[in-house]
C-alpha cells in the first residue's frame, strides 16, 4: 500500500497507524535516503505502541529500547555495519526473543537476517512531502490513517 504525506507529523500518523495494529515478534526493515523521515516513522510506530518515551535517531547507539508501550520497540540503525554476521554479533536474536517490534534503519545492510520483515519505503518527493510504502504483514491490506 501506499500512502503521501506533506509533513513529518503525517509521516508520523502512518507510522501510529501501523503500530497499533503490529503483534509481538514483527521486524520492520526500513528503506530510504538519509533525512527521509525513517525516524519520524518509527516516533508514529512507537505512539501507536502507547510508548511514552520521546524517540530519537539510534545513529551512535545502534539501538534504542522504548519499553513503556504495548510491547517493547528495539529501534535499531544499520548504517555502520558491514553485515548480517555484525547483526546476530550486537544480540539481534536476543531482542527477537524479547517479543517486542523492531524496527529497522538501513536495512539493507542485513538483508538476508530480516526475512519476512515488513518493508517500509520512504521515499523524498520534496521538502517535506513523502511517500511511503508498506510491503508485507499480515492484515495490513485495509491500513488507513
């Protein structure tokens, strides 16, 4: 499905439309340019979680746990590794384990560990407008704002 938004608070009403309707264990592989509004996405992603915590950018961290919603969100950024080995080296089935959502930056950089993953494309169309699509999930097709 496909969606357009004019400002990064639309960007943010996809994303807590999808998260009010994930379920414990759902990995989201994000695709997009740098500044494409991936963050903005997963901040919609952990309101719709009820997540009370404010979410920001995992660039240096590599992953950052917000646990005080419906299910933990593990919000992980890819950029710096090389491979799906660096991935399962920071733990990654122990958060799959954990029964929460995950949601990945650069996924692309670990394809081959997110098999089954629901692909979030952002995509610049200018300044601030977007479109965004969602591939995969079960129960998605009828995703509206």
């Amino acid at each position: 499905m496909e969606f357009i938004t004019r400002s990064p608070e639309e960007t943010e009403a996809v994303g807590m439309a999808l998260g009010k309707r994930l379920t414990p264990g759902t990995v989201i592989a994000y695709q997009g340019d740098l500044g494409a509004g991936k963050t903005a996405f997963t901040r919609g992603v952990a309101c719709g979680l009820g997540a009370k915590e404010s979410v920001t950018s995992p660039t240096y961290t590599i992953v950052n746990e917000y646990l005080s919603g419906k299910y933990p969100l593990f919000h992980f950024d890819m950029y710096r590794l090389a491979s799906s080995d660096d991935l399962f080296d920071i733990g990654w089935e122990d958060y799959l384990d954990r029964g929460g959502i995950c949601a990945v930056e650069w996924s692309e950089n670990v394809a081959d560990a997110l098999e089954g993953a629901i692909i979030v494309t952002i995509e610049k169309l200018g300044e601030e407008s977007r479109r965004i699509t969602i591939e995969g999930g079960e129960d998605l097709a009828d995703l509206s704002l």
